[in-house]
C-alpha cells in the first residue's frame, strides 16, 4: 500500500551542516572506541555488554579530560 509520499532516502543519514563535534569531543570518542575495541578483542566486551561499557568508558575518559 502506497501512501503517496516521496522519500529522500539518500540524504536521511547524513547529518546536518550545522553538526560538527568539538575537538574535546571528538578526542573522547575516538579514546573510548579505542578502548572498547580492545575490550572486545581481549573477550571484555559482547554484544550483549557493548552499550554499558560503552557508556562506562565514555564517561571516565570525559571527566577525566574535563578536570
């Protein structure tokens, strides 16, 4: 069933012009993929586990860089 409606699809995963991530932020991101990735390498890290340990390490790295 057709609705009528035209969808964009190539541009709906594509952020937005005014999206830019600040230098802090950027480097606390890269930091925690890092150490996730490591995490999941060394069998730290499942599936099942990723959002929390994401969530976790992203937390450390910032207010450790904020203080």
């Amino acid at each position: 069933m057709s609705t009528g409606k035209i969808v964009n699809l190539e541009n709906k995963n594509k952020p937005t012009e005014n999206f830019k991530l600040s230098p802090l932020e950027e480097i606390t991101l890269k930091t925690t993929k890092e150490i996730v990735i490591k995490f999941i390498e060394m069998g730290r890290c499942s599936p099942a586990t990723f959002e929390e340990v994401f969530t976790q390490v992203f937390s450390v790295i910032k207010k450790t860089l904020t203080k």
